[in-house]
C-alpha cells in the first residue's frame, strides 16, 4: 500500500515524539470549512523559543512561527479573513500572486492600514499554481524582522502527485544569546547589503533534521522570508532537479548545481530518496566560495512502492509579451548616501538609495509620489533594469510576472519570475504585458533597502 502526501506526514506526525515533532511545518492555519472564508489568519505578538537560552517576543501569524502555511487551489477563490492583534496597523501582501489591486496589501496605495483590532477580508483566485509567501506591507523592517512571514502554496489546478511536499521558510534572526532581539538594522548596513540576523532558521530550527520517506519523491518548497540575505542553494550528495523558480515551473527540470535566491524568492527542488531508510541527503548554503551544511535530510520508513520519477510541472498561463510592439522603459537603481536632516523631533532620517533618482520610504498617505511610470492598460513593455551600485538587489514587482529576457553578465535562458536579482553593475532585460490595472509597487526585497529608498510604483490604466 502507497501512502498519499497527507497519509504520509499523518503516520509521521504520529509516530514522531514530542521533541522531533516541531520538523514538520503545520499545513494549515486555523480553517473554517462551511464558512466564507477559508482561513482565519492572526497577525499577534507571540514569545517563542528559537535558542534554548530564553524566548523571543516574536510577533506571528497563527500564533505560531513558523507560520501557518496556507495552501489554495489554482483558479479557485481563497478568502482568509485577517485579524490583526498588533499594537500597531499593518496589511498584508500576497508576494507574487497576480492579484486584483484591492487585495494587493499596501497601505494607502491599495488598502487602507489594518488598524489593532480591526480585520480585513483577503479574497483573490490564484492563476498561477507555485510557492508563493505572504507578509505585512507596513513598518516591514521590524514585522516581518520579528516573525510576521509565512508560505502561500498554490496547488496546480490538476494535483501533481509527490511522495512529501515540505515547505521550507528560510530566515535570520536578529536576536542575542538570551533569545531578546537585537537591533534589526544600522544605517551603515541598511547603506551598504544589509543586516543579516545572527541566528539562521529553516521552519524556525537552526541546520534542522528532516524526515523523508525512503524512496520517496520528494519537492522542497524553498522560501526566501529574510529580510536581508542571499541564499546560496545546493545539494551535496544526492541528484536534485529544479522544477520551478520563483512559483514558476521551468519548462524542463535541470539538475540543481546551486541557485542564488535573494530576500523574496523562491525556489522549488524534486528529488527521489534513497530507498534505504537512515540515508542522508544534505542541503547547502553557499557563502562567498564554501558551502556549508544547513539542512540534513533522512529516509524513514519503508520504501515507498512503485517507480517514482521527476514530473515536469504544468507551466503557468504567464501572458506572451509582444516584443515587437513593446515599449522601452530604463529604470536605474543608484546608490545616493544622503542623510536627510533631523525631523522635528530630533530623528535623522536615511534616504541611501534611488530610482531614477528619486527615493521614497513609503512612510505615510502623505508622501505617495507620482508613479515612476505610466503604463497604457494590455500593452507590453520591456524593463531595463541597470543597478549601478556595488551591492546586489532583488528587485520586485507587485502584481505581474516577468520574464526574464538578458542580463549583461550571464547567460539566461527565458524564465518566469516576480523578483530579479541584478548584481552589481548588473543590467537586466525584462518584460511583460501590463494587463493588470492598479498602483502597483516596485521595489527592492532587501527591507532596509526599500525603507531607505528603493521603492516606487507603476501606474497602469
Ligand atoms: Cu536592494
């Protein structure tokens, strides 16, 4: 007898102890079948123990980290209904879902603020089958730095059949031995890559052992959730296939040699388990030109029954920009140093970065500028995005797909995504048709990037 996904993690989940049990990430939030919606989803501050020294005053989701992952279904409606138990307002942001503009989370451009004690009603139906994460859109260096991030799986319209699917919610913590947080960021970091938290996590557990089924086939649902870092993905001693990137199936799978994945991104891996149980399959992150080992993957069980071998997922319905007609748009990302000076109450404020020369932090209703351009609605448009700075930026479109047409410095073979890494000097080609109307921002992922300037938005209509 073969043992579906959910039968799977079941006989897992009980046969697992108190101690081991934490490895696997919860599939589901607080779900309320027979209502209309389909999660109820709590943004609150909540202590949890990330190093046995002491707790964290984290803020979560689900009063939980990590967070609930929540799962939809390709071309059909989801609705979670948001409360937010926060001292302060927040929305929250649906990272690379094409998305209607009221649901798109950001304050005073598409919402107004969620304010302590107020809930909102998030509906949207997916188009796109992929992993996909969601997270507040305010204050964003301190809410998502104290735990308010989580995954959104989009399941393909027409299931796609795996052994395990293991979501795998890649942060850093900015804390001190005694579990207590540590500043989230410096000026002279948020100027420069910036701050990377002191203490890695994959699904909240720092190098975590996880369990696979013997034989099994096997997808790892990478999420970038940092704030700052670049991962550096491999696999050390196993054959592993990369299927999709950045909630976007590839149209053939290629061997994962290893894969950059900035602040946002996702990556999705396949492979097939050793059919002995007790073998170990090891993941890696990549630091400068050494790896080291960052998740330990073991067989459990009896290996599963019947040939397993690496599906090719159904590509997402990404619209074909027109080439021929599209219109050109420069957008250069540059690096300013100023540091406005001191507001009425005494506090500097850091604008370090630029688009087209114009910085902005998003900060209040006030302050929202002119878009940076404006887009005609059903026309397509090619992005040419220079980063002449000495730092590397994912840089993120709300609401669109890219595709990734060519970069200065690599060769790139067309693919899909919402979040572009470009390098330094870096000069990147991307297109899109600019079917979806709306305010929708445009940013870089590195927070502290974003709140000191690296941020704008499109206007199409
Ligand atoms: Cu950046």
């Amino acid at each position: 007898m073969s043992l579906s996904r959910r039968e799977f993690v079941g006989v897992l989940a009980a046969s697992m102890t108190a101690a081991s049990c934490s490895f696997l990430p919860r599939l589901s939030a607080e779900q309320s079948p027979g209502t209309d919606y389909d999660y109820i989803l709590t943004a609150e501050p909540t202590p949890i123990q990330l190093v046995s020294a002491g707790l964290t005053p984290a803020w979560c989701f689900g009063g939980s980290y990590p967070a609930p992952v929540l799962r939809a279904r390709q071309g059909q409606k989801l609705r979670v209904l948001f409360r937010n138990r926060l001292p302060e307002a927040t929305t929250i942001h649906w990272h690379g879902i094409r998305i209607d503009i009221a649901m798109d989370g950001v304050p005073y451009l598409t919402q107004p603020p969620i304010e302590p004690g107020a809930e909102f009603l998030y509906e949207f139906t997916p188009p796109d089958a992929g992993t996909f994460w969601y997270h507040p859109h305010m204050n964003s260096v301190e809410q998502l730095g104290k735990g308010l991030v989580g995954i959104l799986i989009v399941d393909e319209a027409k299931p796609v059949a795996f052994d395990l699917d293991l979501p795998l919610a890649l942060k850093t913590w900015h804390i001190n031995e005694d579990g207590s947080f540590s500043p989230f960021s410096f000026p002279r970091n948020a100027a420069r890559m910036g701050t990377p938290g002191s203490w890695e996590t994959v699904n909240g557990q720092n190098k975590p052992v996880l369990e696979i089924p013997a034989g099994g086939l096997v997808r790892l649902r990478f999420a970038n959730v940092d704030n700052t870092v670049i991962y550096k993905l491999a696999v050390k001693n196993h054959p592993a296939w990369v299927i999709a990137v950045d909630g976007n199936p590839v149209e053939k799978p290629y061997p994962l040699t290893s894969h950059e994945m900035g602040a946002g991104m996702r990556l999705d891996v396949a492979l097939i388990a050793p059919q002995k149980a007790g073998e170990v399959i090891q993941v890696q992150n990549g630091k400068g030109k050494l790896f080291f080992d960052f998740v330990t993957l073991k067989t459990v069980g009896e290996p599963v029954r019947g040939e397993r071998t690496i599906p090719v997922l159904p590509l997402n319905p990404i619209p074909q920009p027109d080439l021929a007609s599209a219109e050109s748009l420069d957008f250069v990302f540059e690096w300013e140093g100023a540091v406005t000076p001191a507001n009425d109450h005494g506090e500097a404020h850091q604008m370090f970065w630029t688009i087209n020369r114009r910085g902005w932090d998003h900060s209040s209703e006030q302050s929202i500028p002119e878009p940076l351009a404006k887009l005609q609605l059903g026309r397509s448009y090619i992005f040419n995005l220079r980063n002449v700075t000495p730092h590397t930026h994912p840089i993120h479109m709300h609401g669109y797909t890219w595709t990734v047409l060519e970069s200065s410095q690599r060769k790139i073979t067309p693919y899909h995504t919402d979040t572009v890494l470009v390098r330094r000097n870096e000069k990147v080609k991307v297109a899109f048709v600019a079917d979806n109307p709306g305010r929708w921002m445009y940013h870089c992922h590195v927070i502290e990037h974003m709140k000191t300037g690296l941020m704008g938005y499109i206007s199409v209509a």
